[in-house]
C-alpha cells in the first residue's frame, strides 16, 4: 500500500436522482449485478436499466446476490461476463452485490487468475483492459461504491477474505440518497454502526494519512448528528448518513481500516448459532478494540472527541468515545457483547484461538495503531464475548 496515494472514482455523482448520470455513461454492453428483490420492488432497477437503454446499451441481468456473497456466486458470474462481453459492469445495492461484481470483474479481465492470488494486498495486474466499473450504493454502510475493496466469504472454511487493491476502484459512483430511503430500520443501525467503525479506523489506523483524516473526521460528525434520527425515520437525516457513509468509505480506502474489522471478518460466518452481521459486528467490537489499542496512544481517539468538540484528558476522551459508541448500540438494539448476541459459550471457547490465528492473517491486522499477536487477539475476545469492558493488556 502506498500511503502517499489518495484515490476515488474518476466522477462520483451526489444527491437526488443522481441515478440519471447513467444515461451518460458511454458504451455497448452493460452487465448489471443486483442482490434481492428490493430494487425491483420500488423500480429503482427499471430506472436504472431505462437510463442504460436511453444510452444505448445492450444489458443482462446477474440478480440474488445473497449477504456475504460466496466464492461460487463470483465465478458464476464472471463466467457469465465472460460470455457476455461488457464494456461496463453496473453495480448496484448493499455491499454485497456491488462486492460480488468486483470479484467478477477482476476474473472477467483475468480468467486464469486464482482467488488466492486475486486476495493478495495490492497484488493485481491492471484491469479495464475489458469493462469499466460503475457502482450505486442502496444501502448506508460499506462504502463499496467507492473504495479499492470487495469481501467475499469462503463457505467451506467460514472466512471472509477482503481483496484490496485501488484497480477495483470503481470508475464511477451514484450516491442517490432515494435508494437507502427504503432500508428497514435494523439494516439503518447496523450499516450506520459500519460506517462510523469506517470513520474512526481510518483516522486511527497506522497507515492514515492528510485527505484521508479530513473525509473520517467529518463521517464521523455526521454519523454522531444524523444516526438516531436516521433510525427512527427522519429522511433528511437518513440522506446525510448516506453521504458520511460515502465520506468513511474514501477515508479507509485509503488510510485503511484496523482490528475490528479482523475481527468482524473471521467472527461473521464462524458460529454455528447464527450468522453475525458485519456491520453488528463492528458495532459490537468497536468500544473494545478502542479501549485496547488507545492503551498503547490515545491521542488519535482523544482527537476525535476535541474535533466533536469535548474537553478533557486524552484518557476521559477515549472513555467518553467508547461510552457514547456504546449508547449508540443500546439505542439501534445491537448488543453489547458476543454471549448476549447468542453465541454459545463452549462453541466460542472451541473456536477462538483459531478464530484469533486468522484474525492475525488478516489485511486488516497490519494497519492497527497496536501491534497485535495472536495470544492478544484471544485476550481481546474473551473480553468481548463476555462482555468485560475494562481492558488490562
């Protein structure tokens, strides 16, 4: 990763029917990837294949891309490409579809290419030798539509394994506040709870950096303004949480992200009791891997909360951060520790030291503020799981 680098999308188009700048886009064959039937019930997907056809393009449809797209949907898809032949691929939904169609493209552009070697950090050969990427967001979370990462799950083993590289960047990004407009209220807190771990990783990472700090620190005001309205309906607020999702989405595609993230990763398909969200995840992790790594500096977390204007030693701002993280999860209904999501306890006491061996593999790991081992990985989650907030290691 070069940290000097900053980069997004060649146009991001902002606001209101933004999803019209699709008529502009110019070319001959659109590929379009969507997850579940929401976009077709409130006729988000006819606009969007509308404004293609205004354009001029011939489409096919790769549709039900399910949450935490798999290996196999991937290459099913890229096989599919690669019969079609685009110039564009046209994203659109959660993070889940828009994460799908960039694996797609990458084994569109390179057939040959392994899923091992397509995972390693900023490893790939340049793409848009065949298509160009356009990515619309429906949801308020993963940012996917503009940063240089996709994640795809592993079924067999239970990972997640992010790809990042800034190739899948997207080339174009529509951030039209109509779409999240539609979200039910538990996917507002869990993708709001995402985008603000986006935010506050991106700033504390080892690997932050000048553009970067300015986009976290300003998702990071937006979400504390906007997302307990957002959650109980207030339109304008859900509109401005769409677009400080988009703020901490350029933030950690380029600063990058830390360990809660690891964690979320090697923790969200581990348990046999029950799939745990990504963003609940990161919600659930987040005060914990704060209190841990502001143990070896606080004075990025304290920064954070002089920003937000509070006052205070950097140790009362690293507690009030955590605190208020911790109001937010009890307010959107998410819980504050691992037992209580319902995790059984001998299963995770089974699993955690390999889950804390994978944890330690992950991208993420390596921009940490807090160097990490696997024998604290584990320390951490014990904490997590039974909910023991103090952190001593």
């Amino acid at each position: 990763m070069d940290k000097t680098r900053f980069t997004v999308p060649r146009d991001i188009y902002v606001g209101e029917n933004s999803l019209e700048n699709l008529k502009d886009l110019e070319g001959k064959k659109a590929f379009v990837v969507i997850g579940g039937g929401s976009l077709k019930r409130f006729g988000f997907l006819n606009k969007a294949m509308d404004y293609l056809h205004e354009a001029g393009f011939e489409t096919k449809l790769f549709e039900g891309v399910k949450s935490d797209p798999s290996v196999d949907t991937v290459m099913e898809g890229a096989k599919q490409m690669c019969e079609f032949e685009p110039d564009w691929i046209v994203a659109m939904g959660g993070g889940s579809p828009i994460d799908a169609a960039k694996a797609m493209w990458i084994f569109y552009e390179y057939p040959d290419l392994t899923f091992e070697e397509a995972c390693v950090p900023f490893g790939l050969p340049k793409m848009r030798n065949k298509a160009k990427f356009c990515a619309i967001g429906s949801t308020s979370g993963t940012a996917t539509e503009v940063t240089a990462f996709s994640v795809i799950t592993d079924y067999n083993t239970g990972i997640k394994w992010p790809i990042a590289d800034f190739e899948i960047t997207p080339d174009v990004a529509i951030v039209d506040p109509q779409l999240p407009a539609t979200m039910p209220k538990k996917l507002v807190a869990h993708t709001g709870m995402d985008a603000l771990t986006h935010a506050i990783e991106a700033y504390t990472a080892a690997t932050h950096q000048p553009f970067a700090d300015a986009m976290a620190l300003d998702a990071i005001r937006l979400v504390f303004e906007n997302l307990k309205s957002s959650f109980d309906g207030d339109m304008d607020a859900r509109e401005m949480m769409h677009y400080a999702q988009c703020e901490a989405g350029i933030a950690f595609s380029n600063g990058l992200l830390g360990i809660v993230h690891s964690m979320a990763h090697k923790t969200g398909a581990a348990f046999s009791t029950g799939h745990i969200p990504h963003g609940e995840a990161n919600a659930i992790y987040l005060p914990y891997a704060t209190r841990f790594n502001a143990r070896k500096d606080p004075s990025r977390y304290a920064a954070i909360g002089r920003y937000l204007g509070w006052e205070g030693t950097d140790e009362e701002l690293v507690e009030k951060l955590c605190n208020t993280v911790a109001d937010f999860n009890k307010y959107l209904g998410i819980p504050h520790d691992l037992k209580e999501f319902g995790i059984k306890e001998d299963e995770f006491n089974e699993k955690v030291k390999e889950i804390a061996e994978n944890a330690m593999g992950d991208a993420c790991t390596a921009a940490n503020p807090r160097e990490m081992t696997e024998e604290l990985f584990e320390k951490l989650l014990h904490n997590i799981y039974y909910g023991i907030d103090e952190i001593d290691f």
